[in-house]
C-alpha cells in the first residue's frame, strides 16, 4: 500500500524574542536534503555566519531526525543536533539515540531550528502541533539525573527529555546533551563538540516532548518498509559475524578493546604506545562477568548493545549504577590514564553522565595535563601521575567546578595546549581529541581523523571496522583504499540524514539503503542521486569550515604521530608514513571533486 509521505514540520525558535513558527517542511528541501545532517547542513551554510562566535546568541542550534526515525526499521531511533562548534569553531554534529528521537518523529516534527539566548532559564515543551517555552529557573543547576526527576515529577512519566548538566550551563566546550539518565536507564548522549554548551549559552536547559503512547508512523510504502524491516533482521542473524550482532549483545562496544589491543591500535600513556599495559584488568570478560546487570536498547534496536552496570563489591564505589562505560570511555578514562581497575572508570563514567561532558574529550584532555607533567612540561599545585585514580579525579573535580587548570582544560585542547606550551604533544586534529584508534597502526584513520567534517573522528569512515575486519588493507595508502571510504562516506552521510546508527552499517549498504529511502520517501532516488546529494553535504560544510577560520592545512594529524613510533609493549615501534598520508589526501580531494588544496569548486 503506498500514501503520501509527510517529510514533518520545521519549528523555528527565537529565544531572544520568545517568538516559535511552525511550518511545513518543503517538500523540494525534503527531496534534495532528505533530513538530519543534510538538512542542517543547509541551514547552517545558507543562515549562519561562519564567523559568529559559537556561544553567542547569534548562533544557531538545529536538531534534526530523518524519514526513517521511529518507523519499523532497527536501528532507526537517532536524532542529531546540528551547530557551530565551541570546541573547535567548526561544523558541529553529535547524534544521539535511546526514545527521545522516534517519540520526536511521532510528534510530526523533523527538525528545531533554534537562535537567540533566553533571557532566563528555559526549557521548550513540544506536543502534537504544540511547541511551548516555558521556565526552567527551577531545574537551572540541576544535575542531567536531576533535571530528568524533577521534569518527571511535574510533568508525568510520559515524557522525554534531552537537557544539559552543570557542564553546558557552565560553558564547558565540550559539554554534552543527554538523554534517559537516572530514569528508564535507556541513556543516551550527543556528546562531541560542544552542543551542551552551545544550549548553556542560551539558556536553554532542557527540550522536553510528550510522548504519544505508541508509534505514529508516515511513510510512502509501508508494506515495502515493514518488508525491509523484517529483511534487515533476517540479514543480520544470518551473518553474525558481519553484522556483529552477537557481540554487541553479549558486550555492547567494550567488545572492541579486545580487537584494538590485538591490533596493537589502541593509544595508551598519553598516545605513546599502541598497546595497554593494563588490558588484563580491563579486559571486556571482566566487565561483563563482574559488573553487567542487564542490557538496554534504544527503540526498536535488537542489539540492545547498551549495559547496566553495578558495583557490588565492598568499598568506595558500592552501589553505583549506571548505563555504561562503553568503549571510548574505558578508552578515555582508563587505557590513556592507565587506570587498572574497573571500578572507579565506572564511576568516572556516572559523574561524567551527571554533570554532562563528553567523555572522549575529559579523559584525554586529563591524560595530556597527567603527560605534560611527567615530561616536565607543566607544574601543578600538586603531583599527578598515570595509573593514579586520585590524580584523574582531582583533574576532572578541577574541570568541572571550572577552577585553576581545569577552566582551561574546560576551553578545549587547542586553548589547554597553547597556553600551558604543549602544542608539541598535543594529539587532536581541528581542537577535536581523536578516539581510540591509533592511526600508525590503522592508516585509514589517518585520512578519516584529518578530512572528517567536524574534527578528528572516527564515525564518518568507522575505517577502523573495514580494517580490523580485512576488508581493506590497515597498512596501504593507496588509491583503491581512498575510494572506498570516499564511498562509505557518502553512504554514512546518507545515514545520518535519514537517520540510521552507525552499527548497522553492515546490513544497510547501498543497494539496501536506496530501496528503503524510496520506500519511505516515494522520491525515486537513484545510488547516483544519492551520492551527488552526500557530496554537496560536504561541500556544503566544507565552504562553511573554511569560511569559519579553517584552513587547507588544518587537514593535518599532529607532528608527534609522524615523528614518533607507537610503542608496542614489546618495544617494537610502528610508524605513519607522511609521504603515504599525504597522498591519501590529495587522493581525498580529487575524488571529492576540490583542488588540490582542499577547495571545493563552488557549483
């Protein structure tokens, strides 16, 4: 049976003025830009000035979902917010899951476009054709646990909520928005580059919707869609193995320290070695068996890979419960600080969820203050030292009460660095610190970290997965291997306008992805069509960055990661050709159809 598809309302928000439009998504915008990602990048690049200071009233603040959030499709509850970054004055993109995107959908909204600064605390209350901005001076100062309770409390229980802890009202840069915490344990988080602040520097708190009850579903063809719903199951069950399934059931993504630390591609000490010299103690085995509870999906997800864990054991941590920690912040927290115990990286994980930060960038930010000391390179009103459990809190305690150190660690690495001299050390690739995957050993992260849209980032290739799979060379720089996430970029920006998580992209690959998007949409996309529209995302964005301040040779990994080996705990040391890195990169351009200095040809 085929309708007609509503591609959603668009509300546009002056805070400043307490003015809300509601109207209806243009049906031209909807085809040429689908929704998420691609839609924000639209708005951003034809509304707002690239040199507008991030936390300024005048920037603006988009969320975002796509035609295929909340329908029947797994893997389909993702919602992205969209801004100039605080962290890096870039593009800003963060996605988040758990219920807060379907219910979003169902409401029949694809998108907030969100500008001004409130003059009080606020928070926006969204209904079925209902879009309110009502007072949050109450909630202001309220932890993300906190803000959820007392919404509750007020509102009823069927609502959702994505809000901002006292690091986005603080101005961390890289604050987080949240979702879920401390009420269904469904949390989820857009965490990189900055949003929580972006919504703290206007007074934004919280947006909270009603939740429906049940799924209130548009498409074109439903049958086509409940169809590739039932296909997608069947394909991910089937290969296990592919899909990863079975993996992120039974671990969720610790699963990946395993594959990293064997591949000798997992930054530790501060990014000067490859392998963990605690990766016994941290072993994923032993996060499951001694502390999972239970495992979480966001709606309508069978890989349920998010975990509730508890401490039991006799001592300071007794009690704590919490969703987590996934991969990057056992990563963070753990291998680059050298951490040995489970325990306090759990706990580390839960007060990072509570004030709402990124966890990625507090743990590396920590590990490179820990590393400057060590060399000599800073002094501290009191010794810190890697694998010292005090020393990581008392620079997290510093970092979020915005005191001494920890308000420049609060600004961001490039601030942090450049103040304190340690731009030589360093590790980050536009003010963004890199995840956990050391691209000396991994050379398509090398190109990834350096071209990605918003900073060194690991989600808009996952190289990574293509490698430690083999279905692409980890050691080659050669053209076929550009090509290849040239194509899983366009696909993955595809998704993320649509929008789909990133851990189906072994079942959603093009063909599949084409058939869905027509059966949603009913627009009669083509792959061709839907590449054409990927590469003017990137352009789009790409003219934005540099009119924003970046330059051509911005698209570059720090000195240390050409200049040293990483060290393997044998001693071995690996290294990251420039010669071949550069080449990768001019083979990037070519292909994106820019210049060979990176700049696209406007069309």
């Amino acid at each position: 049976m085929s309708g007609s598809f509503d591609p959603g309302k668009i509300v546009k928000i002056d805070l400043t003025k307490e003015k809300i439009n509601i109207e209806s998504l243009d049906i031209k915008l909807s085809r040429n830009y689908i929704g998420g990602k691609g839609l924000a990048s639209h708005y951003l690049y034809n509304y707002l000035d690239p040199k507008v200071d991030p936390l300024s009233p005048d920037n603006i603040f988009i969320v975002a979902t796509g035609p295929a959030t909340g329908t029947w499709l797994p893997l389909a509850s993702k919602i992205g917010f969209f801004f100039k970054s605080p962290l890096t004055g870039i593009f800003g993109e963060s996605i988040m899951g758990g219920n807060f995107p379907a219910v979003f959908r169902w409401l029949g909204y694809i998108a907030l476009v969100i500008k001004g600064r409130a003059e009080k605390p606020k928070y926006l209350y969204l209904d079925f054709d209902t879009v309110e901005i009502r007072d949050a001076s109450d909630i202001w100062g309220l932890n993300t646990e906190e803000t959820e309770k007392a919404l509750m409390d007020e509102l009823g229980k069927d609502i959702e909520v994505a809000e901002i802890g006292p690091a986005g009202e603080r101005l961390i840069r890289f604050a987080a928005i949240s979702h879920g915490h401390g009420t269904r344990m469904r949390e989820s988080k857009a965490g990189r580059t900055g949003g929580g602040a972006v919504m703290g520097s206007k007074n934004l708190k919280a947006i909270v919707l009603r939740n429906p009850g049940k799924p209130v579903i548009n498409v074109y063809d439903e049958e086509s869609v409940r169809r590739f719903s039932k296909e997608f199951v069947k394909k991910a069950v089937g290969d296990p193995n592919k899909s990863g399934i079975n993996a992120y059931r039974e671990y969720g993504t610790p699963i990946t320290l395993a594959a990293t630390q064997a591949y000798s591609a997992i930054p530790s000490h501060y990014w000067e070695y490859l392998e963990t010299r605690v990766y016994e103690e941290l072993d994923p085995d032993n996060l499951k068996n001694k502390y999972y509870a239970s495992k979480v999906a966001c709606w309508n997800c069978m890989y349920s890979c998010g975990k509730i864990s508890i401490i039991e054991e006799d001592g300071q941590y007794k009690g704590i419960v919490t969703k987590g920690p996934e991969y990057e912040t056992i990563f963070s927290f753990g291998v680059l600080n050298e951490l040995d115990d489970y325990k306090p990286v759990i706990a580390l994980n839960l007060l990072a969820d509570r004030y709402g930060v990124d966890t990625i960038e507090a743990g590396s930010l920590i590990s490179l203050v820990i590393y400057g000391y060590e060399k000599g390179l800073i002094k501290l009103d009191r010794p810190v030292k890697f694998g010292d459990v005090d020393s990581v809190y008392y620079l997290f305690k510093l970092t979020m009460e915005r005191k001494g150190i920890g308000y420049d660690i609060g600004e961001g690495i490039k601030h942090l660095a450049s103040k304190y001299g340690l731009e030589e050390v360093a590790i980050h690739v536009k003010g963004l610190s890199p995840p956990a995957y050391d691209p000396r050993s991994l050379k398509g992260m090398a190109l990834s970290y350096a071209i990605s849209t918003r900073g060194a980032d690991h989600l808009r290739t996952t190289s990574y997965a293509y490698e430690m799979k083999k279905i692409i060379d980890k050691d080659s720089y050669g053209e076929d291997k550009v090509a290849f996430l040239v194509d899983v970029e366009d696909l993955f920006a595809i998704h993320d306008s649509m929008i789909l998580c990133r851990f189906g992209r072994f079942v959603y690959e093009w063909d599949f992805t084409v058939e869905i998007l027509n059966g949603l949409t009913g627009y009669g996309y083509t792959k061709e069509k839907l590449k054409e529209i990927s590469n003017n995302v990137h352009r789009m964005i790409r003219i934005f960055n540099l009119n924003a301040g970046m330059k051509p040779e911005d698209d570059y990994l720090p000195k240390r990661l050409f200049k040293e080996g990483g060290k393997k705990l044998n001693g071995e040391k690996i290294y990251l050709s420039k010669e071949g890195f550069e080449k990768m990169l001019k083979t990037y351009y070519r292909f994106r159809g820019w210049n060979e200095k990176g700049i696209p040809l406007e069309s």
